[in-house]
C-alpha cells in the first residue's frame, strides 16, 4: 500500500508517517521550503519538494507516488497570519486543494483523499452547544477558517461529481513535542530562551480562551483510524472533547520552569475576531474505536522538554562559532 502526505514537514506528518511505517506502508511525503522533522526519515520515506499552489508539481508527485490513500495537510495553518496575508492563505489552502483534486480525479480517480480541515471552520458557536458536533453550522471568524470551509466545500463538488472518495477531517488544538506554531510551542520557546538567559519577560495574548487539545501522537493514530475505517463522504473532529483555558496552560508551564518568569500582554498577538470557547464532540471518532490516551500535562511537559533541547543545542552552536571566529581573528 503507498500513501501520501502533503504537508509532512508539519507538526503531525512527522508522527503520521512513523505510524504508517509501523503498518508496512510505503510513506511518499511532501515538503515545501524545509524538512524540519522529517531528517530522521530521510532513509525511510520518499521525500519529495511540493509547492501545492503549482499544479504541475502535484501531477509529478502523485505520477511518482501513485498512492492508494493521500493525507492532505499542506496549508498555510496559522489563523493570526491569514489576517495579515488572505490571499496568501487562499492560494495554499484552496487552490492547493483544487490542484490535489484535480490531480487525483485524472491521474488516480480510486484513490481515497484525507482532506484536513480545522476547527477554525466552527467559528463563534451558539452558547447552547457545549461541545461542537460535525453537524453544526460552520461560520468561521478568520480568513483561515474560510479558506478550510471553502475547500471543504470544493472536496464535496468534487464527491459528488466525480465520485471521489474523500473523508474530511477536523482537527482541534493537536499539540505536542516537535517544531509547530501554536500557543503551547510559543509559550515553550518563550520559557527555554528565558531560561538560558536570552530572553526575560513572556508576551501573551487571549488567556481566557478555552480550547480542546489533542496530543499529536494520538493525533496520528485518530487519523490512521479514519483513513482504516472512516466512511467516505464523512467528517471527523478529531479533539480531545475537553476544554483548557491557555490561562491554565501558561500556569501550568510556568510551574514547570524554576525561573521566575515576567508575563505581559502583548497586543500583537491578539486577533480582531477570536472564538472564546471551543471544544469538540469526538463521538464518531469514538465510534472508530479510538480514544485519547496522553494528557494536556504530559504534553505540555514534553513539548517544553523538546524546546528545551532545541534552545539549549542552537544556543551551544552559536557560542562555538563565536569562540571560532574570536580564535581565528586572534591567529
């Protein structure tokens, strides 16, 4: 069996593409501009370099790879910057998926498509919903979360057309240790650097917003039961089912760190809309037979261990070639 990843070089390809080699699959994996957590893989899976907003190199990929399941994740992934760059963000997110389709429905119409939303697609939901089912209104309040409606909507013209097979996926808050931009790595990075002594206060933004984590490595094995067993036509949350205020995640790692640790607002990092809570129903999910198993603690706890070494290793680099350069000149 061959698979695809679009996108692997993101926080969940890496731990997808491990699992899936436990399975006895042959892993082809895309990467745009790095292969940041994907080194350890190199000997393992098929990389190949992927801009999905050219169609051409989505026909050369799937020519190659010649899959019998793709797991679209390639996008521009971070809310705070489709403000900053919508159009940038449709590029990737829309027209990158309309390549995909249009690369599959002539070169592999049988192939069964994964096609990764978000939860940014739910938007603000009604106070009488406590946990967000598949089946509510989506009314999203980015250009991210539009552009995941959209694409979306462009998998299901394309089902229902030309009787692809596509199972949407809508992921919650996936954390976990590796390289990803999210609040929890944001907060890690922060402390590491302040623990080094190259930084000394910790900029925030919303802390009362409540979300629904979901560690990566479960992740994976949520989406490898969707890919096994899922229907298509079919949308899956793929969430904890919940809720953390960030508050409660900055608390608790800054409980971790000995240092004493400066917090500030930082109005930069607060968005003109922001959903105040969100959290998901993973009914169907469970259905598949799957179910959390590692808690918000423990990733926190790992996610500040990986940045940690991160830090600590970069930090080792950059003094050894000072000290390099401070030798050289006095040669």
């Amino acid at each position: 069996m061959n698979c695809l990843i679009t996108g692997c070089s993101g926080l969940i390809g890496p731990y997808l593409a491990e699992l899936l080699l436990l399975q006895d699959v042959t892993v082809f994996a895309t990467y745009h501009s790095t292969l940041d957590g994907l080194h350890h893989l190199r000997d393992q899976v098929v990389l190949l370099p992927c801009d999905v907003s050219q169609p051409n190199h989505l026909r050369e990929v799937l020519e190659r790879a010649r899959p019998d399941c793709v797991f679209h994740m390639a996008a521009e992934s971070h809310p705070a910057k489709s403000w900053q760059d919508p159009e940038g963000t449709f590029r990737i997110n829309l027209l990158g998926t309309l390549n995909l389709l249009n690369a599959l429905r002539r070169q592999n119409p049988d192939c069964l498509a994964v096609v990764f939303g978000s939860s940014a697609e739910y938007g603000r939901p009604p106070a009488v919903y406590e946990r967000i089912s598949e089946t509510l209104p989506l009314r999203p309040d980015s250009p991210y979360g539009v552009s995941k409606v959209a694409a979306e909507l462009l998998s299901d013209v394309y089902a229902r057309a030309y009787g692809m097979r596509i199972i949407h996926v809508r992921p919650f808050f996936v954390v976990g240790p590796g390289r990803a931009s999210n609040v929890c790595s944001d907060f890690a990075i922060r402390i590491a650097e302040i623990e080094l002594g190259l930084a000394d206060s910790l900029g925030v933004g919303n802390l009362a917003a409540v979300r629904d984590f979901v560690d990566v490595r479960d992740a994976a094995r949520a989406i490898w039961a969707i890919a096994e067993k899922g229907a298509a036509g079919e949308v899956y949350n793929l969430c904890s089912g919940q809720g953390y205020s960030i508050q409660e995640v900055l608390d608790h790692m800054l409980a971790l760190s000995a240092n004493s640790i400066q917090v500030y607002t930082d109005p930069q990092k607060c968005r003109p809309l922001d959903t105040p809570v969100l959290i998901g129903d993973n009914a169907k999910l469970q259905q598949l037979g799957w179910i959390p198993k590692i808690p918000l603690q423990t990733s926190l706890a790992d996610i500040l261990n990986f940045w940690r070494r991160q830090k600590k290793d970069t930090n080792l680099a950059l003094r050894g070639s000072h000290q390099n350069l401070v030798q050289g000149s006095n040669a």
